[in-house]
C-alpha cells in the first residue's frame, strides 16, 4: 500500500513574511495523526520556509521548478544539487502551468525529472490532459504519452521510486474538479503502467481540491493524497483536507 501524502503547490503567491507565517501556521496546526506532508513554495522563499520548518515539524520542502542541466552558463537557472543543499527534499516537474504557459515539452520535463534524481530529490511528476483532450477520448493516451516520456529517460523503476499527480488541466484553478469516479479510472490506469514496485508509488490527484471535495477523492483506492494550489494557501483549509486525509486514509 502506498503512504498517503499531502502537498501544496505555493505557486508565485505571497511575500517572505506571509510564506513564513503560512509554513508556521500549518506545522502548528498539523495534528500528530497526519499525513506526510510536503510544501512547495516559491524559489526565493526556500530558505526561510525551511528554516521555519527546521526543527518543529516534519514537513518537507520541494522546488516549483528545476534546471534539466547539473550546472553551467544557465542564466537564472537553479540546478538541483543547489536545492538539494539548501534542504530541499522534492522537486515538482511537468506541471500544466510550465507545459502550457511556458512551453514545456515532455522531453524537458523528463531531462529535470533525471536531474532531480540523480541529485537525491524526488520528483513529483505531474501529468494530465487538457479539457479538450478529454472530450476527443484522449485523457489516457495523453497521460500514457507523458509518463513513457519519463520512463524512455530514466526507467519504469526509478518512476515507481517517485511520486506521480494526475491533475486534469481543466481542474486546475477552475474550481472544477474531477469527479472521484474520474480520478479513479486514471489513477488505476497510471497504476497499471508501473511495475509490482509501482504499488507504493504515490498517486496524488491534483485540480481543485478544496476541504469540501477532498474526502470524497481521498476516499477512491488509487488516489493515495492530493497535490493543492488554492486551497493550499490558507493554513484552515490546507489543514482541514490534511485531516478529511487521516480519516479516509
Ligand atoms: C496545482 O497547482 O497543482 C493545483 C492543483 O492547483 P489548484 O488546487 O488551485 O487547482
């Protein structure tokens, strides 16, 4: 059985004191009985949220991006030894917002998946389609397609050894989100692409995800925890799903 997990994509929100008072607000108000946990906040707020964290929580800290190359003349770049060194222990890659917004492709996300890898993170690979890929009947071919990307990079083993999100694109930010029936039909798809080892590969749903919605989510036998934007942002809510987790979990 796969470890129930919770996340929450800070994405570009907040300023240094608001992401200070938001890891302190939810490593206080996590209950001992909690999921594990992991927060992704924006690049420049890494430092300070994992030293809030240091020593009062087990929370983890993950990266919102990563460069594909281990070092060089990359402007702007930030590889993942150097998030490994400030303390980061995740890494999100293939997120819709970087697919679409910024173009890209599979092959990128695979080349930053290998990269946080062989630095000692473990991605979190995101995958989904889009609204009108669902209603061509493409949903599973497109998330087959993004996660064989993966696969031909760095092998079917080391994608069961992380962490994999469903998040349809058409849930994320909507305020829509996937019926459970929908989640689960992908989940024991993207299931039946790992290994035997890909039992306890963690599956999280990811797309509109809020306090109301996420007992009936978490409650479908492949959705092993949820990846969270909004709702991540406010310390009740994020904390309000981390318990409908413990009671369904
Ligand atoms: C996300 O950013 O991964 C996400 C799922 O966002 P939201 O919960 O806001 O839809």
């Amino acid at each position: 059985m796969a470890k129930s997990l919770l996340a929450g994509n800070w994405k570009m929100h907040g300023t240094a004191q608001s992401a200070a008072q938001l890891a302190a607000d939810i490593a206080d108000g996590l209950a001992s009985k909690a999921p594990e946990t992991i927060v992704f906040p924006p690049l420049v707020h890494l430092p300070l949220v994992i030293a809030e964290l240091a020593d009062r929580s087990p929370i983890a800290v993950g990266a919102q991006n990563v460069s594909q190359y281990p070092e060089g003349a990359y402007t702007g770049e930030v590889s993942a030894q150097m998030l490994a060194d400030l303390g980061c222990q995740y890494g999100l890659v293939g997120h819709s917002e970087r697919r679409t917004l910024l173009g890209e492709t599979d092959q990128l996300v695979a080349d930053k998946f290998a990269a946080l890898q062989d630095a000692g993170l473990t991605p979190v690979l995101c995958v989904g389609e889009t609204l009108d890929q669902r209603q061509q009947g493409l949903t599973l071919p497109v998330v087959k397609r993004q996660i064989d990307a993966v696969v031909t990079r760095v092998g079917l083993d080391n994608v069961c050894r992380a962490v994999v999100a469903y998040e349809p694109v058409w849930a994320i930010g909507t305020g829509e989100t996937a019926t459970p029936e929908q989640a689960q039909e992908v989940h024991a798809y993207i299931r039946g692409q790992l290994t035997e080892q890909g039992r306890s590969t963690r599956l999280l749903y990811g797309g509109s995800v809020n306090a109301d919605n996420a007992a009936a989510l978490f409650a479908q036998p492949d959705i092993d925890g949820g990846l969270v934007g909004g709702a991540s942002l406010q310390a009740q809510q994020f904390l309000k799903i981390a318990q409908q987790m413990v009671e369904q979990k």
